[in-house]
C-alpha cells in the first residue's frame, strides 16, 4: 500500500462516526450560537485578562517565595546537594558499542466523563512502557508498549468503574510494541508521551545552567531537539521556581543523549536552589518503591473573570510537582504532578468554553501524570537490558 | 474570493443554516482530529459557529465558506492549545462533571495507522498540519495554500518532503525486531547526508 492512501487510511475520524448537525449535539450547538449578540467580554479578551492576573500573581509569588519555609526548605537544598556529590562520583559514561538504557511507566489514553448518565466523572488510563536505548553519539532504539488493562488514578474511579458494570479487563487487544530506530539527531521522532533530551550541550555552571532552564532554550542547532514541555501532557507551572523544578525532573528522568555524572549533579545543584521546594521523608511512589519525596505546591488564586457579560468565579488551583529519590543510587525514582481546585463559588455555566464551574463549592482533585523509572543503566546492546 | 453580498436582516439565519449544515461535520471533524480532548469538541466547534454568524458577513459563498471556517477553526483550535492550560487542569475533573457530551470514538484501527498517525505529530507543526489538510481534510495544495497563506509551491514542497519523511520512518517504525538493528541504523544515518 503506497503511503498516501495509508495516510488517508489513518485518518483518526471516521466520518461515519460523527455527528449530523441534526444530532442533539449538532441542534444545541446550533441554538447556543444564533442567539442575539450581547454585549461583553468575549473569550479571547476573558482569556486575556486570566492571562494578565495570572502573570501578575506569579509575579507576587516569585517576589514572596524566598521568605517562605526556609527551614524546609534547607533540608530539601541539603537533600539535593547530597544528591549532587553522590551523582558526580558515579560512573554512567557509555563506550562505544554500549547503550544507556531507561524503562519508563507514564500514562497513555487517558479518558474521563460520567459512565453512566448523570453519573460522576471517572477517570482511567492505560499504561505505557517506553524502554530507550541510547548510544554515545545519540542514535538509539525506543520501543513503547501500551498495556490495554484499565488503571486508575483513584480508589473511588476505579470503584465507580466497577459499579458501572464494567470490565477491569484489557479493554482491546494488546497492540504490538512500537519500535523506532533513531538515527544521530533523530530522536525527536520518539514516543510523545516520554521523549528523548540531548543534555550533552549543557553547562555545567548552576548559575548558566538554571538561566539555560528557565529560558527554555534547550535547542541544539541542527539536531531537532523536542520541546521540553510539562511533566504531564501541558505544564501546569505559572511560576519560575515551578517551571525550573519541572524541567530539572524531566530532564534527570530521562531518557537523555550525553548525560553525564557532572552534568546530573549540577541539575541536583540547580533544584537545590530553587524557592520553595520542601523535602517530604520517606514515601512511596506510584508503583510501590520507597525514596525521599521533595515536592513544590504552586498555588494560583481564585479569579473572577467575566464571559458573555457574565461574572464567573474560577476556582483556586494547587499544583504539587512532586519527585522521589533514591539517596542511595542518586536516581530519580518517579516525577508526578497533581493538583486540587477549590471553588470558592458555585458559577453558572453557560456551557460555552471556560464558562463557569457548575459544581457547589468545595475541593476537587484533578487528575494527576506520574512516571516511572522501573530500569536504566549501561547495556551491551540496543536489545539487553540491565540484569 | 467572492464574499456574499449584503442580505436582509431576516435572511441571516437561513444563510447561517445553509452553512451550519453544509459544514458542522467537517469542522467536528478538523477539531477532532486537532485536539487530545474530544469532549471539548463541541465546544471549539459551536466557537468557530459563534465566529461565523457573528461575522457571517465577511463569510465567503460556497465553495470557499469552507475554507473560510476551516481558517476560523484553526486559528480556535490554536488558542485552545496555547491559552487553555488552566481550563486543561479543570476540564476533566470540573467541567467534565457538569456537561459530557457524546462524542464519536477516535478510530484506531491498526498499530500502522497508530504509528503513523504518531509520526505526522512528530512533523514540524507547519509540515503536519499539510499533511493533515490534504490527507484527511482532503483539501487540494490551492485550498491549503490559501488557508495557511503561503504559495501552492510551498505547499507541495512541504508535502512531498513529510510524505517522503513518513514513509521512511514508518518503514522503520515497522521493522522487524529480528532484523539487524545495526543495518536500519546505518539506512538513518545515510538519509541525513
């Protein structure tokens, strides 16, 4: 089959599948829409203003951290300096003719709504393998496996799952593995959810490497580095402090091309100075394995916005980025991001986007990202992983 | 382009239906193929309507009302990528709760469609979106030309080196794990000579 029809063949929509604009989706739709035209803040200029207060509170919130739980946060920086000199002594170079291998759990496919009319929303998610083997000069094999088998974020998802009827089964059969060879400055055609990063041009200097992070500029000429995005599928950082701590997790996490012990010791060095990251003690990631928690809460106040003339009250938002370590080996055991909105007001929803919170007031968790490290360490071939 | 010519206030609406019905589908679909989020479709797709019957006389005639919409759409789909990292966070948990629309299921045939529906992410956005307008919108390089204002020779440029781009990794992506890894690799390297 030539790869244009093949193209054409994986279009994700199948056109019989959609709704007619005689569908109740379609008629409502059509009905919201050709209404007489009221005055008020339109949503782009909603937008605008959530973007404006927004910038402004992270303004205070930088301005503010450093006076904040600095007893906490000295253990944390301890923490993480410890991290660094354990992470300079240890020996990850990879020869010629070996390979840095990590094996990564994330999520893939998640999907949530009610299961059931008027019911609540219920979360779930397939998981995802990403085992990379990357050689010295960057070129490697990813294959990424998608375990069918519903999770859940939650107890009371995966009750409300149960309750409704369905299966904790596969929910299709398995798919095979994808396998991607990438050849040097290839890498970026790799898994979306767990990407590949080249660190190899990254100082060493905590001070250059921090300004490096916060900017954002981890390109490499030529080499089509991938985007360093969240820790989830969109950052949810407003803040410095949180941008840069997300960024240094991801990047300690890997999968990376030119690590090196000095260069993981400095992006301890660099979290080590970031405001407001607090050590937890001893905790338990998502899979059962037990290291040191630290963690950084960005807390986003409620704001009143208005949409289509009407004043709706968002609902305040924390976000906790979270890693665990393992003191021991100096390794980044799991990142996860989580998050609570508290709402202060129960808004009308005018069912157009980013119009009101029809829920009474309380607090709401949303749905956290987690991943994983299950393996890595140097291997003797793009197919052995590490005994 | 020829842009409908003025109408009397109470013809607005059966213009409007005329386009709505002609349309709804193909712009659900643009949206659902754009967005990790399908529940939220409707929402992006009653966004672009509200643009267009705000705006319905700046709307072109048939058969460029389309092109018009899809215009309107990307520039909608586009601001829900950039802007709505909040109502991301809120959306499943919050919003999900209040209104869950019926959304039709992505189709997911074969681990082929998979990884190259995979690879076209991996395109440059520019590259990804031509390949997406003429493969699935099938749209011809003149639309596509128009909708994202470049030149139809720019057009078939971006085409012809995604399409070249995706058969050669799909091929790879493809291979059989018992084959030489060594060999695939050297293929990679000397593409990028």
């Amino acid at each position: 089959m030539d790869i244009e029809t093949l193209l054409r063949d994986s279009d994700p929509v199948r056109p019989a599948h959609l709704p007619s604009p005689n569908s109740s989706d379609g008629l409502s739709i059509r009905s919201h829409v050709v209404t007489p035209r009221r005055p008020g803040i339109r949503p782009a200029a909603a937008a605008v203003v959530v973007v404006a207060v927004v910038m402004t509170v992270a303004l205070v919130v930088l301005v503010a951290l450093p006076g904040e739980s600095r007893q906490s946060q000295g253990a944390a920086a301890a923490v993480l300096d410890r991290m660094a000199m354990l992470t300079d002594r240890q020996d990850i170079s990879v020869k010629p003719g070996e390979y840095y291998y990590t094996e990564l759990e994330g999520q893939a496919g998640a999907s949530s709504g009610p299961l059931v009319q008027g019911g609540p929303t219920v979360t779930s998610y397939e998981a995802e393998t990403v085992q990379t083997w990357v050689a010295p000069n960057g070129s490697g094999r990813q294959v990424s496996t998608t375990d069918p088998t519903p999770r859940f974020f939650t107890a009371a998802d995966r009750a409300a799952w149960v309750a409704a009827g369905r299966s904790l089964r596969p929910l299709f059969p398995a798919p095979p593995s994808t396998v991607h060879l990438f050849g040097v400055g290839y890498a970026f055609t790799n898994n979306p959810i767990i990407r590949v990063f080249d660190v190899s041009h990254l100082p060493t200097d905590t001070a250059k490497l921090t300004k490096l992070i916060a900017q954002g500029h981890l390109e490499v000429k030529g080499s089509r580095q991938t985007e360093l995005k969240g820790l989830g599928p969109v950052s949810n950082c407003q803040t410095k402090a949180c941008v840069i701590f997300e960024r240094v997790a991801i990047l300690l996490q890997g999968p990376d091309i030119g690590a090196t012990p000095a260069r993981r010791a400095a992006l301890f060095k660099v979290m080590a100075h970031v405001p407001g990251v607090k050590l937890l003690g001893s905790v338990v990631n998502p899979i059962g394995d037990r290291g040191t928690g630290l963690e950084l809460v960005q807390h986003e106040p409620a704001e009143s916005v208005r949409c289509n003339a009407v004043k709706i009250q968002e609902p305040s938002l924390s976000t906790t980025e979270e890693v665990v370590i393992d003191l021991k080996t100096a390794t980044l055991l799991s990142s996860e991001t989580s998050y609570s909105a508290r709402v202060v007001t129960r808004s009308e929803s005018r069912g157009e986007s980013g119009c009101g919170i029809a829920l009474p007031a309380g607090t709401y968790p949303i749905t956290p990202n987690w991943t994983v490290l299950l393996h890595s360490g140097v291997v003797g071939s793009n197919s052995r992983v590490p005994g | 382009m020829a842009h409908a010519g003025p109408w009397l206030p109470g013809d607005a609406e059966n213009r409007f239906d005329r386009l709505y019905e002609s349309h709804y589908q193909a712009i659900y679909a643009y949206a659902l193929r754009r967005t990790r989020a399908p529940h939220e479709v409707p929402d992006l797709v009653a966004e672009v309507f509200t643009t267009a019957w705000r705006r319905l006389a700046t709307v072109p005639n048939p058969p460029e009302d389309v092109l018009w919409l899809y215009g309107v759409a990307r520039r909608v789909v586009s601001q829900h990528h950039r802007g709505r990292q909040r109502r991301d966070r809120l959306d499943v948990r919050l919003r999900g709760t209040a209104t869950a629309p019926e959304v039709p299921e992505l189709a997911s045939d074969s681990s082929r469609h998979l990884g190259l529906i995979r690879l076209v992410e991996s395109l440059r956005p520019r590259d990804g979106e031509v390949v997406r307008l003429i493969a699935w919108e099938q749209l011809d390089h003149a639309q596509v030309a128009y909708l994202l204002g470049c030149s139809t020779n720019a057009v078939a440029i971006r085409w012809h080196r995604s399409v070249k781009f995706l058969r050669d990794n799909l091929n790879d992506a493809d291979a059989d794990l018992a084959e030489s890894p060594e060999v695939r690799l050297d293929a990679l390297r000397i593409q990028e000579m």
